[in-house]
C-alpha cells in the first residue's frame, strides 16, 4: 500500500473535483453541496456552501472559480463567499451536471449524467469565455474527466457507468475528431472515475470502487498501479511548487469501512503534473 497523508480532517460524502491553482487546493463534496479550499502545506480550511448540488470546479482567469452546478454554470469565489449563477444548462429531468476542467485555450468542458446511472442521456459539452455553450456529443450516462494530452492535441473522456475512457482528437477551435477507446474497465467491477495527465503525457485515472489509481503510457498500456486506503477514489490532480504531489478525492457515499474514507490523500507519485489552465470569462 502506497504512504498516504491527509490534506485535511473532513470526511466527503461524495468528494470530487481535485484542483491545483499553485498555492491553494479546491475539492468539492457534491452531495453536500461545498466547495473547500486550503492553502497548502499549512493552512485552515475555507467553505463556501453553494445552493445545489456541485459537480465540479475550475479556475478563472479573473479569479475565483467556474462552477458546474446541478443545471447551471456559476463563478464562485471562496474567500468572497458569494456564487454567481451566470449560464443556466438545459439538462433533461433526472439528470446533473458533472465533473469538468478547462483546456489550454481557456475553454471549461464539463459533463452530465443520469442520477440514476441508468439511461445514456447525458452530453459533454464546452463553455468558451464569452459563455457560449456547444454540446460536444451526448449519448453518456455518467461523463467525467476530462484531461488533455500535453500538447492539447488529445482530449480525455470517461464514460463511469460503461468502463469507458475514450480519446478524441481536438482542434484548436475546439473541435473533437473521431474517438476510440483508449482504456476499457469492462471485465472489471470498479468504474473508472477522474483523469488528469502528467508533464510525459502519462494518464492517471482512479478507480472507484478498486481502491487504486491506475497510470496509463499514450498508447494506453498499463504503466503502474497505485493502491490507496480508501475504496472510492474519485480524482487526482499534482500540487505542489514542483507539481510532484499527487491529491487524490474520495468518496463514503455507499459504505467504506476505510477510516480515510471520503477524504483528500496526499502521495508521492514520482511523476510531475502540468500547470492548471485557467478559464478565459
């Protein structure tokens, strides 16, 4: 088993969205509807409580944060306290926004999913600066990631409920090409969960419900596999002035009979990350 620390001492419901802005770490616990933040190493944590359900965040270039609420976009700023709901989504009855994180060109990409894990009527969608909406492609019943490759030429997306990661080609507009399947989970009982990409090009996806990070070479073989004390791992970003800590999430929702259910971990992965693209609105 892989030494863990623990960033802080609050146990998530459902904890999601790991973010680097190269001082301070973000985490969301979803059901609980917060956005947390700490400076790290030492630092209090700060909660900015938010009016439904959050799936994701992002930075912005202005500051503060871009939000994927249930059907909404919002800016949030922590140390404000204040959420700006600024673009609501047309997402079906029964349906919520999901995980999300913005590419080299300032764009926020995020997902939705059926609540109920069931149907494929979710869609992958884009937001630029100007809060345009583009629907990506849509047929997902539980989108997450997204991650790009170094070069931004390749675009990460993971269907949980099918053991899915799929790559696409992405032009500099924006523009996704045709996808194939990069890894498939489906001869395994764990769903593969949140991605983020190395400085190699390597790609880190946890599995929720394995209780492992699993790091994927570009062609898709399998480099190493990572063993945490939890579960649920949900997602992983690098921190750290040299970007070489790994902050994984995780999640209790359902039963974990880990003591670090739910919470931040904190682990060498003898790898370095990329710097966090910021949105562009």
């Amino acid at each position: 088993m892989t030494d863990v620390t623990v960033l802080s001492d609050i146990p998530c419901e459902l904890g999601e969205s790991a973010l680097w802005d190269g001082s301070r770490f973000y985490w969301v616990d979803i059901l609980s509807r917060r956005i947390y933040a700490k400076a790290w190493p030492a630092g209090p944590v700060l909660t900015l409580p938010v009016p439904d359900l959050v799936g994701s965040v992002a930075l912005r270039a202005g500051g503060g944060l871009v939000a994927a609420l249930r059907d909404a976009i919002a800016f949030c700023d922590v140390d404000a306290g204040t959420v700006e709901v600024v673009r609501a989504i047309d997402t079906p009855p029964g349906t919520r926004l999901n995980d999300g994180a913005v590419d080299p060109s300032g764009a926020f990409w995020f997902g939705s999913m059926d609540m109920e894990e069931k149907e494929p009527c979710g869609s992958f969608y884009r937001l630029d600066p100007a809060l345009t909406v583009t629907r990506a492609f849509g047929g997902i019943i539980c989108s997450n990631g997204p991650a790009w490759s170094p070069d931004g030429a390749t675009i990460y997306h993971v269907d949980s409920t099918v053991r899915l990661i799929r790559s696409y080609p992405v032009s500099p507009s924006g523009t996704l090409g045709e996808g194939r399947v990069f890894v498939s989970d489906e001869e395994h009982e764990w769903f593969p969960d949140g991605v983020t990409v190395d400085a190699e090009g390597f790609v880190w996806n946890c599995k929720f419900g394995g209780g492992r990070i699993v790091r994927y070479a570009p062609d898709g073989t399998v480099d190493r596999v990572i063993p945490v004390p939890v579960a649920k791992p949900t997602r992983c970003a690098f921190l750290g002035p040299d970007l070489d800590v790994l902050a994984v999430t995780s999640a209790r929702v359902g039963g974990d009979p880990s003591p670090l259910a739910g919470q931040v971990l904190l682990l060498d992965p003898g790898a370095r990350g990329l710097p966090t693209p910021h949105f562009g609105g």
